[in-house]
C-alpha cells in the first residue's frame, strides 16, 4: 500500500467542477443596480429585504427570548413569538450544544447496524465488510425525512441520504498513515481490494430505517424491522420520463436503456406530496472518467484522465460493476460498453419508503445537473404539481419543475413527475425573473442550434439552460417553501470565483453567501414570471460595503446550506464552511458550523445549535406534533491533517468519545418540557 494523492483538485469533498463556459449574464450589472435603487449599498439589509416584500427592519439585541434581532421581515405576524429560545453562542468545541431547556442523543450513526448479515447485526468496525456495510446505515449523512408509521409522532421510519464517504476512517490499512481526507488506500500495482471498494459503495445511498420513542421517552433504532432497507450505489433502478429507453442511456447492463445500477453523491432530497421520497444526485460526475471525454461531458466534469473520485473503477476483480466508471469507449456500439453510464446519473430518484419491494425511479424530466436536492410546493387540488431544485456547482442555476398532469390527492403518484415542463430561472436587475422553458423546439432549443429531442434537452440540461440565457448563481445548495405564503427560499452557498456582481448574487469574491427568495406570479405557482429579493446576507457584523450582512453576535453565520420550514413557518438554516475553511482565517469568528432558526414574518433570527469539530450540519426534520427534530451531523473530524491522522490524533471522536472513529450520525433534539422544538 502506498498513500497517492492523485488529483488534489479532486480530493477536496466539496468538489464542485466550474464548468459553466457559456457567456450568460452573470447578474453582476443587474444586482448593483437593484440593490443601488432600492438603497441597499447605504442603508443595509433592512432596506433590501423591506423593498417588494415589506415589512419591518433589521434590528439588533440578540439572546432574549422576548425580544431578539431580527432579519428580512416581510409584515407583521400578529405578535406571536415564534422563536422562543435563547441563542446559543459560537462553538468551538467537539460537541452538539442547544439552548437552555434543549436535551440531544446521537441515534443512527455510520456502521450502525439496521439489517442482518448472515444472521448478525454487525457492529461498526474497521474491519467491517463490503457485505456489513450493506446491513448498516451509510455514511456523509445528508437530506433526512421522517415519515411516520399510521401518523404517530413516537414511531416511524427515518430515510436519510449518503453523500460520500472519507475512506481514511473506513479501513484498517489506512491507520497510521499520513491521509487527507480524500485519500484512499491503493495496492502497488494501482489495484484497489475489492471488498474496500464494495465498503464504500454501500456507504453510498440512502438508509430507511425504523426508529421507536419508548415508555421512558426515549428514541432508538429498531435493527432488523421489516422496513429496514438500504439503497447503495449498487441497487438496481428504473429510468422514466422523457430519457428512458433513448440512446443516451444504452449501455451493456441495460441495452433498452430503461434501468441502471446506484445512486451517487446523495445530497439534499425532496418529499413528495404523494408523501415519497426523492434522493438527488450531486457530485456524481468526480465517480467516472472518460479519456475520451465529450463535449457533453465536460460540461458536467466528468474527469478526461486520471482516476475517479475514489478509483472504483479500479477494483481487483474487474467486474463489471465496478470497471464501468471507467466510460472509456471499448465496444463497437454503446450497448458493448459503459461510455453511456454518466447519462444514467445526475437525477432526482424516487423511492417509497413504505414499499420494501419498490424498485427506485431515476425520474428524468425534472432534468439532469448537479441536483442539490428538490422542495415541493404545497400541493392544491386540480393544480399541476411544482418543484424546485438548484444546481450546486458555480455559475450554474436554478429550476422549476411544473408536472403536465394536475394532482389529485387520491390518484397522485411518481408518474406526474414523468410529464411536464422544466423551466430555468432568468432574474432580472428590477427584481423581477422569468422561468425559461427547457422545451425541444422551443426558443433556442432547436436542431439549428443541435438540439435533437426532448430527451437530448434533458441529458444536457446544463447546455440547454446556457442556450436560453439562464442567470448564473452563486451554488444553489437547499430551497424551502414557505408553508402559507409559498415564498421559495433558497441558500447560495458561496462563489469566491465571482468577479462580476449582479442584483441576485450581489457580492464579488462571494466567501459568505446569501439567501434568496421569489413570489411566484400566480398563486399555483405555475406562473412564468415572478418577483424576487435577497431575504440576508451572510457574514461578520461589519459594516464595509462589501459586507452588508449586519448580524449580530447571535445571528452571524456563512455558508448557507440546508434550508426547511417547519409547520409554524420558522425557517431553519444550516451552515457547510468547508473543510478547506473552518476554523481558519477570516472564517475562524464563525466556529464549527451550526444551525439557526429565523421568522420571516418579523425578522428575528437567532443560533439553534452549533456541532462537533471538522462537521457541517445538514438535514432536518420534526415529527408532525413538532416536538422531536431528527437532524445530521456529517463528516466530524474531516479537518483532521494527515499528519495528525498518522499519529491516530483525530480531531474530533464525535459522538462516542474516547478514541472513537468520529463517525457521522443523526441528532435526536427534544425540549425537556415537552414543547414544541424552536418555540
Ligand atoms: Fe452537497 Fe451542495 O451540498
Ligand atoms: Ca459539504
Ligand atoms: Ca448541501
Ligand atoms: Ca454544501
């Protein structure tokens, strides 16, 4: 075994490939002047949010659970105060802390056994198999649901995505050496064992499992329930919508072109009106390399030389389903070869969690990208169905989803994700936007300009988008829909390599982010035009022209990530400072990553919880009473050195302690008086 670092570009997990060349408006020009006219620039925050959507200022006192500072707020609220707790402070240290009155258990982490394996449920280990990890929770927990069994709020199933792994805390043969946190254990002759590898794609994917509150209140997981199930980057799927069955995802498994094999790089998800669930696809394009690259393909990144993200494709035993991110063209026709695997990835794929025997659905028509997630608008009866979803790579943009066929609660189901129109957001300098349709035939998307089909529209959605002059974004990470007004909410992580502002990603050199949201034109949210505003700006309470955000020492936080309303419409903001950034530099005043929670109707905001070392937060849901949230916790001890890892000196051992492999896990957060949780 050697350590190689074989592309250090491509060992940093939060890879996002640039690969936006088009010449679309940055938005640069467009912000400055909106945020100039509304007076932003002099007046702070306070004056950009009060400008189409109203509503009282920014103010500051932070900590108080009857008064607080407030953000973006868009009208009164009657009075009510819906967050009640007091703000916890920066974190810094290697543990969960919540507000007075809060109580928090870690239940689910990786390696934590929900099936049998020849007859056991295996405990987590270094020495665990490719097979045990089948049978346990997967790891880099992300996007996280909680579906309850006959509508309790004290038994259901949790369904949480995997969005990678850091094989250095996965095998014994990387102990003792000195591994970043990307780095993963290679043979001399450039071979990988295939079990390791086998490890590593059943930590990928998603993990339904059932949890119980007992008779003393107590949350657990219940190993070996009949709901229990793992879906890996292994487990057969069906391709629908308009791409199933056509030639861009013919491939040597799958001739017909109707199925393939996993799910990778499971970020956020979506929760269906029909109540299923759907996992995205994000970083998938690292997990295949192509010497051959297409056109096609570099515009989403797959690699043109080296090896993938983690080398699967260079697994000793040479079987298929391994060898096949390896795209290269070897066959004579495409049906010989695997040069069409990337085609069967970059969706959002539905399961049922309630359905064992339900065989996922790549549903193609929702378009194919970086797919952070997706959210759902509030279905209405005899409307079509509308969802949203960003693509999180720089430059790139967000979509709008608007199903051909109206929901009907009694017959609504996966097929009304099968038809319909995909749309791309164009903002425009006067706070207005337009969705732009991603139709063959329609505009510029023609034979003229090389289009040849609905389904070469959607494979290349990037390119699609690009030739209808789609507003490049600043990394859209998770949306939210506000429960009555049905604003959409969405978080735009970062871009340091933004060099020209505009209205909707107002800051050059974006280390901080911002938050986003649009009215719709039409209250179904089917419109094709809507009105939109920045709700904050994130950053240190500081004052320079640059920085506007104006939050105070119990609001401030960057890198907005997750983003969910609760019933009561208290938005929940979770932070992802990258493992390359926390704790160091400009971005040490922010401490580990953590969540807040904020009321858009009266602009307080105010820190929930902040997490262990080398974390971010991700992932958060109630059950429906509101009075347990379950939220994730991925990658503690990721900013672990090499040198450190050599000498088995982790920086974080979250959540068992001692020694302990840090391991990532969901949060169980009840309040001790039993209230409802942020309240
Ligand atoms: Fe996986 Fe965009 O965060
Ligand atoms: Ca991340
Ligand atoms: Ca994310
Ligand atoms: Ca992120």
């Amino acid at each position: 075994m050697d350590e190689r670092n074989l592309n250090p570009v491509h060992q940093d997990p939060n890879y996002e490939p640039e690969c936006n060349i088009s010449d679309n408006r940055t938005f640069g020009s467009i912000l400055e002047a909106r945020l100039a006219r509304r007076g932003v620039l002099k007046g702070g925050l306070a004056a950009a949010v009060a400008g189409i959507f109203g509503g009282a200022a920014l103010t500051g006192c932070g900590g108080s659970s009857s008064s607080g500072s407030t953000v973006g707020a868009e009208g009164g609220n009657g009075g009510a105060d819906l967050i009640g707790f007091r703000a916890v402070p920066i974190g810094e240290g290697d543990s969960i802390v919540v507000p007075e009155g809060y109580s928090t258990k870690a239940i689910g982490a990786w390696g934590d056994p929900i099936l049998a394996n020849n007859g056991n449920f295996p405990e987590f280990s270094l020495n665990n198999t490719g097979a045990d990890q089948a049978a346990q929770i997967g790891s880099h927990h992300d996007g996280l649901h909680y579906f309850p069994i006959e509508d309790s709020s004290e038994d259901g199933l949790l369904v949480l995505n995997h969005e990678y792994i850091e094989p250095r805390y996965m095998h014994q043969a990387a102990q003792g050496q000195a591994f970043g946190r990307g780095t993963f254990p290679i043979n001399d002759d450039n071979t990988r064992e295939t079990d390791q590898v086998l490890r590593e794609m059943n930590a990928h994917g998603v993990s339904i499992y059932r949890v119980r509150k007992d008779a003393a209140g107590e949350w657990a997981r219940i190993p070996g329930d009949a709901f229990n199930r793992r879906i890996t980057a292994l487990t057969p799927m069906e391709l629908s919508g308009p791409v199933r069955g056509s030639d861009y995802v013919k491939t040597k498994y799958s001739p017909a072109g109707t199925e393939t094999r996993g799910t990778l790089n499971n970020c956020a998800h979506g929760v269906t009106p029909w109540n299923t669930y759907l996992m995205s696809e994000e970083n998938w394009a690292g997990y295949f390399v192509n010497t051959e690259r297409t056109v096609a393909q570099s515009r989403y990144g797959v690699r043109a030389s080296g090896t993938t993200r983690y080398a699967w494709e260079q697994a000793e035993s040479g079987e298929e389903q391994y060898t096949r991110f390896n795209v290269t063209p070897t066959g004579t026709t495409a049906t010989d070869d695997f040069r069409n695997e990337p085609n069967c990835f970059g969706w959002m794929v539905e399961v049922d969690p309630y359905n064992t025997s339900y065989k996922p659905v790549k549903r193609t028509a929702l378009g194919r990208f970086a797919h952070e997630g997706v959210v759902f608008a509030p279905a209405v009866e005899g409307q079509p169905v509308v969802c949203y979803s960003g693509d999180d790579a720089r430059f790139e943009y967000i979509y709008k989803f608007v199903s051909a066929q109206p929901y009907h609660a009694a017959t609504a189901g996966g097929h009304l994700l099968d038809s319909g129109t995909l749309y791309v957001a164009q903002f425009d300098e006067d706070g207005s936007g337009q969705w732009l349709p991603l139709v063959f035939g329609l505009g510029a998307l023609t034979p003229a300009n090389g289009f040849t089909s609905q389904a070469d529209v959607l494979v290349r959605t990037r390119e699609s988008a690009d030739a209808v002059g789609a507003t490049k974004m600043d990394r859209a990470e998770w949306g939210a829909v506000h429960p009555t007004t049905r604003e959409v909410y969405f978080a735009l992580t970062n871009n340091t390599r933004r060099t020209e502002a505009d209205t909707a990603n107002p800051r050059v050199d974006n280390r901080w982010g911002h938050i986003i949201r649009w009215q719709e034109g039409n209250e179904s949210g089917t419109a094709t035009s809507f009105s939109w505003d920045i709700f904050l700006l994130c950053g240190p309470q500081d004052d320079s022209e640059f920085n506007q955000a104006g939050l105070d020492e119990d609001q401030k936080f960057v890198n907005p990530d997750g983003l969910w309303f609760d019933a009561d419409a208290r938005l929940w903001i979770q932070t992802d400072i990258g493992e390359g950034s926390q704790n160091q530099r400009e971005f040490a005043e922010f401490g580990n990553n953590q969540m807040l929670a904020a009321d858009p109707a009266n602009g307080v905001l105010r820190r929930f919880l902040t997490g262990p070392v080398g974390q971010e937060i991700t992932g958060v849901i109630t059950t429906p009473d509101q009075r347990t949230m379950f939220m994730n916790v991925q990658h503690p001890g990721a900013t672990t050195t090499p040198e450190a890892f050599a000498a088995g000196n982790f920086n974080s051992s979250w959540p068992f302690g001692g020694n302990n492999i840090p391991r990532s896990a969901t949060v169980v957060i009840t309040k001790d008086d039993g209230g409802k949780i942020g309240s």
